[in-house]
C-alpha cells in the first residue's frame, strides 16, 4: 500500500501536527504526533502505544499544536494501516472470541462468581484483557493460570462497573437509537433523580432507567435549560395570592411558563409565572 507524505518533516518546524485516535468506537480519544503523514477521518493507522502498536481509527483529523505541555511527549503515527495489517486485525477478532468461549467454561467449572462480557487482545496478540463485572472481590487465581497455560499470553483481569459493561456491549435504548454511552459519550458525567424531577418526568424506576440499571445518561441534556427555566417560579405546594383569593401551587408547566394553582374554594386556574405578584 503507497505511504502519503506532505512536504519533509524536520525538527525545524514550528509546529507539530497532533491527531486524535480512537482504539474503540466511542472511546477515549488520544492525540498522538502524526509526523508527515496525510491523514483523513475514519481511515486506520497503526501507532506507538504504552503496550506496543496499536490499531486504531482516526478520529480527529491532524491539526497544528502550537504548543506541548511541558514534560509531555506525543507518540507517534508508527503508519497508515495496511492489507496485512487489517487481516491480523480480524485474527485477533478469531483469537478474542475463542479466548471468550475458553474463559466462561473455566468460569462455569471453577463457579465463580463473576460475569464476563468482553475480552480484548493487543495488536501483536501478546496480552489478553478480560473484562467482568462482580459484586465484590473474586479470586480467580487459578483461572488466570489456566488461561496463561490455554493462550501463552499475558493475562489481565479488569473489574468494571455496570456502566461500562453497556457502553462496551451497546444496545438499543427505549427510544429506539442506539444507547448514547455506546454511540457518543466518551466519559461518563454524574446523573441524579434531581434531574428527573427539574424536568416533571416520572420517578418510576422502570422508566427513567437505562439498559445497565442506572439513571439514563439523556436526564443530564436538558438539566441546565429546565434549572434556566425555572427561574422565578414558585415552588410546588407554595401558598400565593391569585385574583384576590389565597391558593396553593399545585403543577408546573415549564416550558409555557405557567403554573397550575388550587384556590382555597377548590377550583384550579391556571395562569403564567408573570402573572403572580404576592407570595405569602
């Protein structure tokens, strides 16, 4: 496969050119120095990692830094992915789903209290990583012996949470799309039934919950606009003064700027925020 090159590159050059490289879909991106290398988005490169090459994707085209962190060194494009490249790509594909299958029969022999979900191998195949989650600590010692004995690897045991485990395996949320942890989001920010309630959305867990049990990451979108929103309205169950009658805030309609209000002779009105001028 022909190697593209812009002009030549010399330490000379003011700036340096970085470009951001996924090793999953959705995943953390990395910058790495890309030399002279001409790269466009979505094409493959093989790159110089902590754990030797890696395979990843190009997610960021390259773009000048004008300048480096100090005490911070960029690793580079080792090159541009190539026929031989992909093929041992899908080996190791062949290598992660058999090195699966093996480990769940040694997990289902030895019983263990743990639930495998994923299994990732290094460019070169010399380290296997496999991923779990587990109520607590497992001792899976001689699992690892046999997996060492099975594949001539090193092995490595990585405990997540539940979280990661559905952005890593994907799947389709209950609006239909793809989970957002598994399409987009590249951390994960913190997500509170708070929210829930800014929004007037049901509590029911069953409803605002997502694939992995936990709060839906999409509470976290619209918080700051409905926080924004609700500026100046009076709380839920506050006593106010409407038309010359005393009356209870009852329900709020954030988005029309209007509340429901119960006067004291049991009839309900509703009228727009601006429209309140005594609180008691």
């Amino acid at each position: 496969m022909p190697v593209k090159y812009i002009r030549s590159y010399t330490e000379s050059d003011h700036m340096k050119k970085v470009v951001g490289i996924r090793f999953k879909p959705a995943g953390k991106i990395y910058h790495f120095d890309c030399g002279a290398f001409v790269l466009e988005q979505g094409e493959n490169v093989i790159v110089e990692t902590e754990k030797g090459l890696g395979f990843g994707t190009v997610a960021l085209p390259p773009a000048p830094m004008e300048k480096m962190p100090r005490g911070k060194t960029l690793k580079k494009v080792f090159r541009i992915a190539s026929k031989n490249d992909h093929r041992r790509r899908e080996k190791n594909i062949g290598l992660e789903s058999r090195a699966y299958k093996f480990c769940q029969r040694c997990i289902k022999q030895s019983r263990l209290k743990m639930n495998l979900f994923s299994v990732e191998s290094t460019f070169d195949a010399s380290r296997l990583t496999f991923f779990f989650t587990a109520d607590g600590r497992v001792d899976f010692r001689e699992l690892v012996k046999n997996l060492v004995k099975e594949f001539r690897a090193r092995i490595e045991m990585r405990q997540v949470g539940i979280r990661n485990q559905a952005k890593m395996c994907g799947g389709i949320g209950r609006c239909g799309r793809e989970i957002c942890c598994s399409a987009f989001i590249e951390k994960f920010d913190p997500v509170s039934i708070k929210m829930a309630k800014q929004q007037g959305l049901s509590l029911n867990p069953t409803k605002i919950s997502g694939q992995c049990g936990r709060l839906m990451c999409c509470l976290t979108y619209e918080n700051k606009t409905y926080v924004k929103l609700r500026e100046g309205f009076p709380k839920l169950g506050k006593n106010i003064h409407v038309r010359g009658e005393k009356g209870k805030v009852i329900r709020h309609n954030v988005l029309d700027r209007r509340i429901s209000v119960r006067l004291e002779s049991g009839s309900e009105i509703e009228l727009g925020v601006e429209e309140i001028t005594v609180k008691i």
